[in-house]
C-alpha cells in the first residue's frame, strides 16, 4: 500500500507547483490546515502554516530568506532585482516583509543566511542576511537561523554572536 502511494505521487510529480503564488495562497492554506487537522489526531503534533519570502537578486549575495509563520495572506515580494534594469533596487526593503508578517499576527526570521564556505560575512556582503543586522535594531526579527544543512553553521553563528555581544537577544534556530 505505502509504496503504491510513493508511486501514485512520483507519477504526478511533473504535474505539481512548488511554489506558493498570489493565487495559490488560498488554496495552499487550506491544505496546510487539512493537514494540520491529520497531523493532530494521528499524531498530536502541532503544525503552523507559513511560507519562505525570498528576496532573490541575479548575484546571490544580494539575496535574503525569510521564512513568516503564521501567517494569513499571501506577501509580497517574491522579488528579483537585477542589476542594469528599473528592477534593479530591492524594493520593498525586509523591514516591510517582517513588518507585513507582524500585521498579521505572524513571526519571522532569516533563514538558511551563509551559503558560502567562507569564513567572514564581509567577504561575502552578508548574503543571504542582507538586512539582518539593521532588522534587529528595528526589533522585527523573532528568530535567526543558526544552522541549516545548505548554509554554513560558522559564519552564520558569527553573525548571530555579533547581534548577541551588541545586547539584542535574538532566539536561534536550525534546520530550515
């Protein structure tokens, strides 16, 4: 039975979206809560709709992750700055994300912030954090992830010992 189910859904598999658009996001909720609701009675786990807000830019050291949790309506951007075009400027900046995701009731934090192997944050602009440190003084970032198997748990913990040894207190977390 569990392997013709895992067969019935690697058949459908080129028929899927992965992402979560405007016009999806109804829907998309309404599976999460489904699932939510099986997720408790089979296994009393608790289970709270959310989406990663990317910020991505043509060179990905301009990019920025922010994954919003409970969160109600969709949010923009989904947005690609690319260099040499009217698009070029990352508008709107995080600030406006995170303060969109507390408008709803919702938390969020960066995630999966240093993709590169290298050992200093400035020697890559601060990647995938971009922002971050300014968001922390504003008071809109709830959490910081810390380690992730796709970024580099190093730089990453640097920069959230920085925000540390400055007196914000920003709770970690892993494994986005």
């Amino acid at each position: 039975k569990d392997l013709l189910a895992r067969v019935a859904r690697m058949a459908t598999l080129g028929r899927r979206e992965f992402s979560v658009t405007e016009e999806r996001f109804d829907a998309y909720l309404a599976d999460i809560a489904a699932e939510a609701k099986r997720a408790r009675r089979l296994y009393d786990l608790l289970v709270v709709p959310g989406a990663e807000i990317t910020q991505n830019h043509i060179r990905s050291r301009k990019n920025s992750h922010i994954i919003a949790l409970n969160i109600k309506q969709f949010i923009w951007p989904q947005f690609l700055g690319n260099q040499g075009t009217a698009t070029a400027a990352h508008y709107p900046p995080n600030a406006h994300v995170l303060d969109q995701v507390h408008a709803q009731g919702g938390i969020a934090g960066y995630v999966h912030p240093f993709t590169t192997p290298k050992r200093d944050p400035e020697e890559y602009d601060y990647s995938g954090a971009r922002e971050f440190p300014v968001n922390v003084a504003l008071g809109n970032v709830d959490y910081y992830d810390v380690m992730c198997i796709w970024s580099d748990e190093y730089v990453s913990a640097q920069v959230w010992y920085r925000v540390l040894n400055l007196g914000f207190r920003v709770p970690a977390s892993a494994g986005t």
